[in-house]
C-alpha cells in the first residue's frame, strides 16, 4: 500500500468549498435558513451545485459583499441581510456562514451578531455563526464543523430520556429515511440530526413554501445531552469537529463512532450497535433482507473478480465504498480523496491486506493526480462523484456516481446505498457498470478484429488483380 500525500499546485480539486458543506445541516434543522458573509458569486455557486445535486430549490442568502465592504469592513451588509433574511423567512434559527473573502478582511461575525441581536432586542434568538473559508478545508470538514456548531450553540444540560442521537454525515435524503427505517425496526427511540431527508426531498405541495417543512427540531437538538447513547456515523471526523466527541466531552453521553452503513460488514456495525444500546432484538426482516444481499453478493462475486476500482470523493464515503469493494472482489487500485483525512489510510490498512494488488492511498488529492495513478494502475470502475466524469471522458473509465455533488444527473437525492438493502442496490449498480463495460469493449474488440480481418482480405483480392 502507497500514500502519497498533498500537492503544491492543484488542478481540478477531488472536494467542494468548506462553506458548501457547512450549509447542509442548517438544510437539517426544521425552520432554519443560512446566510453567507460574503460576495453574491460564492452563494450563487453553491446554491447551484447544492439545487443541481438535489434538485430543489436551494435558498442561501448573501450579505453580498462588494468593494466597499471589502475596504472598510462587511458589517453594515451583514446586518441587513440578516434584517431581509428574518422578514422574508421568519426562521427560527439562522446560520452564518464565512467564506474566504470575508475571513481574509478578518471579519468578527460572533461579534456582529451579537451586537445585531442587541440592537434589534433579539437577544434569545438562535443565531450560529461558522468559519468557513473556502481555503480552510473542504466541504467534508465544513459539514461537520457546523454540525458541531449547531449542536454546541443549542445543546442544554437535560434530564436523561433515553433517546438515542444519531449523527449523520453527508448522505443522500433516500439514505438517511433507509436509517429511520432501520431505527425504527430496531425499535429505536431516536433524535436524528442533521435531517434533511425532507428539506432536501420535497414533495410537491401548493403553496410553494420558501422553507420546506422537515428538519430535525431545535428543542430535539437542546435535548441531545440527555440521551443514553451518541451512534454517530464518522469515523474519519477529526476530534474537533466531531459532535459526538463533544457531548461525550462536556455531557458524558456515550458514543458509538461507526462508519456509514453500506457494505454487510459496516451495517452489521450500525444494526449490532442498535442491539446493544436498546437491548432490542434484531427483527426477522432484517434478517431476511441481510440474506438477500447475501445472495446478491455470491451471484455478482464472479463478475466483481475483474473490477479495479478508483474511489474518490469525502474520506468518510470513500472508507464505506473501499470497504464494499473489498467484500466484494472488486480489488481497490486507487483510493482518494481531497481532503485532509489523516486517519483514512490507518482505517483502511487492516482491510487492505487480503488484497493481492497495491492499493495507492491519495490525500489532499486532484483529479490530475487520480487520473496518473488510475491508468497506472489498470483501473476500470471509477466510484465517486460527478466531477469524476473528467475520468470517463479523458481514460474511458466509466463512473458510478455516489456521494456529493451529483449534478449531472437527476436523481442524487434517491440514491439509496446505506443498509443491506441499499447495499445490494448499490452492488448491482457495481456489477452491471462493470458487466456493461465489458461487454462494450468485448463486442467493440470482435467488430475491430472481424474489420481488420476483412481489410487484410480485400488488400488480399486486390493484389490478386495486380
Ligand atoms: S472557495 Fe472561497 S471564493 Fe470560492 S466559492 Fe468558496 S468561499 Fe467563495
């Protein structure tokens, strides 16, 4: 196993913007809106990858800095978005956001906030202020920083009730209700957060609602400390940023660090946590539905054998996905990701070393990088986010997207790959792309050799004439 670490100079970035990520769990607390402290360009970038990917209308204000801002400092913009923000939404929790021009005029937004909720006699109301530079991480690290945020900011010393918290990373909305599903089969009193399996999946309603109903509850989130247990679903989080280290750290809450469901192994983890906790006994459903992938993975296991797979995208999927691989014949090549993950290649080692090829470990990684290593390494599946289509169209690999950003495709918000039944879908998608891409370079080979045989003929029969 090789790991090659960053690069100085990056060209075509494996990861999204911190801000970016930072927007997603406010989308998961009921009611609540986001501004960005910074210019209209970086909101508009995000809203569009953020609506593209889930196919929603994605409202983020912007305080809309502009030079005069920039010059002699952000907070009379500030101030007024947030002015607008409140009237036109009337949230009851606001985020705000940096983004690098604000950081780098060194912006004090706890300072203007503060001082706004005293000016306006607002002083109980929730705002949660993040920095997120563009240049401070990825989006990976901004997700789980305002995650933390929101939960530090509204988390009070409670009585014990019991419940379970379960902290999600960034998975589809369809992943998150395959959870739910499977929280509620284990009989599972629960306060999931962030939830944005409906925020980020509307139905269709009329009235159009500028904030979409959904969302884990503000008092819910108060409540977390006095829950039995932490499940939170992050193993590549660092300390700082992982809540659930936080409540254990400041309210003794027990926690369960686990990867994401997908793969029988990781969703094992998840349902035997469950059991544990609960004291439940896991349902005859599950049973069967883990059977069934099962048998999935013994009919696709002589197709799988010939897969070489390159994964990218956040450390957190690429551990799950790299680990699905492997239960499943397909022999990981190259394993990226864009962001820092310190701990990826110390997770994966034990996985790795059943696997008769060199696995090539990048972090902090750019697709210029992957694509090296990928032709490199002989890789035929490509398992990651859209921007990976740069390796279907420059080195023929096709792509089977997963994770965030999909924006090349509908459907990314119902991509269901966490639980065994998730896992199986998302196997079939594995195999058939692989059976798909065989087939084509099969045929593709035959119809070349039939033409070559029938030129070297012709050339042949010609010189006959002579
Ligand atoms: S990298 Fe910085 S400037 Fe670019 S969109 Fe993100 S926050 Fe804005």
């Amino acid at each position: 196993m090789e790991t090659l670490n960053c690069r100085s100079v990056i060209e075509n970035p494996c990861t999204m913007c911190m801000p970016m990520g930072g927007i997603l769990p406010f989308k998961g607390v009921a009611q609540s809106m986001v501004i960005l402290h910074g210019s209209q360009g970086c909101a508009t970038y995000m809203r569009r990858h953020i609506a593209e990917h889930f196919n929603e209308p994605i409202d983020v204000a912007s305080s809309s800095l502009n030079e005069k801002g920039t010059v002699y400092g952000g907070e009379k913009n500030l101030k007024s978005g947030l002015d607008n923000l409140l009237k036109l939404y009337n949230p009851s929790l606001i985020g705000v956001l940096t983004t690098c021009l604000a950081e780098t005029i060194g912006e004090d937004t706890d300072m203007i906030t503060a001082q706004y909720l005293q000016e306006r006699g607002l002083t109980d109301f929730p705002i949660v202020t993040v920095p997120t530079p563009g240049y401070g991480g990825s989006d990976f690290e901004g997700y789980w920083l305002a995650a933390k945020r929101i939960i530090s900011a509204l988390a009070c010393k409670t009585k014990k009730h019991g419940k379970i918290n379960v902290i999600i990373p960034n998975i589809s909305p369809a992943d998150i209700r395959e959870i739910k599903r499977i929280l509620l089969l284990m009989k599972t009193d629960f306060t999931l957060f962030p939830d944005f399996s409906d925020t980020l999946d509307s139905a269709f309603v009329r009235p159009y609602q500028k904030i979409p109903n959904g969302g884990t509850e503000k008092d819910d989130i108060s409540a977390m400390p006095g829950a039995a247990a932490t499940v939170q679903l992050s193993l590549t989080v660092t300390d700082t940023n992982s809540p659930g280290i936080y409540l254990e750290r400041e309210f003794g809450i027990p926690l369960y660090n686990l990867p994401i469901p997908t793969g029988i192994g990781n969703t094992d983890l998840f349902i035997n946590a469950l059991k544990e906790i609960t004291g439940a006994e896991i349902p005859p459903v599950l049973h069967q539905e883990r059977g069934r992938l099962l048998d999935c993975m013994i009919d696709s296991h002589k197709y799988n054998f010939a897969g070489r797979s390159v994964i990218f995208g956040d450390p957190e999927l690429v551990y799950a996905v790299t680990k699905t691989c492997i239960e499943n014949g397909i022999f990981p090549v190259v394993v990226a990701t864009g962001g820092k993950a310190s701990n990826l290649k110390r997770l994966l080692q034990p996985h790795l070393v059943e696997c008769p090829i060199e696995t090539q470990i990048l972090s902090e990684t750019d697709f210029a990088q992957i694509r090296v290593k990928s032709m490199e390494t002989g890789a035929n599946i490509a398992i990651g986010h859209s921007d990976g289509r740069y390796l279907t169209e420059k080195e023929g690999i096709p792509l089977v997207r997963i994770g965030f950003p999909i924006h090349d495709r509908v459907g990314g918000q119902r991509l269901l790959s966490v639980g065994y039944t998730g896992t199986a879908i998302f196997l079939d998608r594995l195999t058939n792309t692989l059976l798909e891409n065989k087939y084509k370079n099969y045929r593709r080979s035959m119809y070349e050799k039939h033409y070559q045989e029938k030129k070297a003929g012709e050339r042949h029969g010609l010189q006959q004439f002579l």
